[in-house]
C-alpha cells in the first residue's frame, strides 16, 4: 500500500519537471531571421554568418551593411575592416557599414566576411546584408548582369562560445536549470515506475494446483 502510494505520487511530480524542464528551454531561446530562413538558438549563444562571394567581377571592394534590430544582438568578432562596428558592442541604430574584400579581384567562393553575433534577448530578431548597389546581398535571385556581383546565401552554423579580450564582460548562458529539471523529472519517473511494476507484483494472486 504503502509503495502504490508513493508511486502515485512520483508519477505527477515526474511530469511536472518534465512540462517545466520543456518550458525553461523555450523561454531560453529565440529565432534569428536570415531573410527567408530562421535559425533558432539559445540566449547567449554565438552565431555566425559567413557571406561568400560568387561569379567574377573586379573591383576596389565591396562595401556591405549589417542591418539588425537595436540592442538585441552583440558583435563578437569580426572579419572585415569597419570603422562603425567593434567587438563588444550593439549598434544603437541598428545600422553598421563594414568594408570588406580590399583586393582589386574576388574569386568564386572568397570569404567575404565572417560575422559572429550573439543573441542577448528572448525576442526574435531579423538579421541582413545589404549591398551598396540597393540589392540585398544575400539573395540568390540577384541577377549577376545589373549587380556585377553576386552573394551566395550565407553559410549559417552555430558557433562555440570561446571567449576573446573584448568578450569577458558578457555573461555566457547556461541553460542549467532546464537540465537539472530534466534530469530529476527522468529519476524520479523511472522510480514510480519501478515502484508500480512492484506493486503489479505483489498484486498478482498466488495460483496453487490440487492434485
């Protein structure tokens, strides 16, 4: 009775770390809108943008625009020469010119630039490359004769979050708390089934055979 009792009251309590371990991850995350397509990661977590070059076309340099909601993404770091955007920093207008690829010739499938963000808030976020020529850089459908240059869309991929000087200052996230939840809530269910499988056991009448 006493083991039926307490499985009985395990089994809700197991659920309830489960929904909540479920719950803080959500909360702990947010979406990152690459144009047409969405990336989610967690709060403080580092994402990078890596903007190649395709076709052939000379110039002096390609001079870009990292457009994104205010305050709701850092700069990590960098490749690229800018005097607009630092490490370390949110652009307060949302607006950051970059100039990048200072050679006098691009090849098919140079670096461009390789941007690595990180999100602070919950709140979903629209990052872009602009080109100076009114096109949006990362756009597969830009048609190379009116541009002369065309980006392919970027390569997204999720950083690890490796600290540089400039990054010290920023509180690296953690989703510990949503972990512990799962990891009791996975415990605590395989002990109240256990304990019911127990029960079943003990509940099974004894057959006996007269001979």
């Amino acid at each position: 009775m006493l083991v039926r009792t307490i499985s009985l009251i395990l089994l809700p309590l197991a659920f309830v770390c489960l929904f909540a371990s479920n719950v803080n991850a959500q909360e702990n995350s947010a979406k990152i809108t690459f144009e047409t397509e969405d990336v989610t990661v967690d709060i403080g977590q580092d994402v990078q943008v890596k903007v190649v070059y395709s076709g052939s076309f000379d110039s002096n340099g390609v001079s870009l625009q990292l457009s994104y909601n205010p305050e709701q993404l850092t700069v990590v770091s960098i490749k690229g020469e800018t005097d607009t955007l630092s490490v370390g920093t949110t652009i307060e207008n949302g607006l950051a010119g970059i100039d990048l690829a200072k050679a006098e010739s691009f090849q098919d499938g140079d670096v461009l630039a390789v941007i690595t963000v990180r999100l602070l808030t919950e709140k979903d976020t629209t990052l872009k490359l602009l080109s100076t020529s009114r096109i949006v850089g990362i756009e597969e459908q830009t048609p190379e004769q009116e541009l002369g240059v065309k980006f392919a869309y970027p390569e997204l991929f999720l950083a690890t979050n490796e600290t540089t000087e400039n990054d010290n200052n920023y509180e690296e996230f953690q989703p510990a708390i949503a972990i512990i939840l799962m990891v009791v809530g996975s415990i605590i269910l395989s002990v109240a089934l256990i304990a019911l499988f127990i029960v079943s056991l003990k509940s099974k009448p004894n057959v006996s055979t007269k001979m």
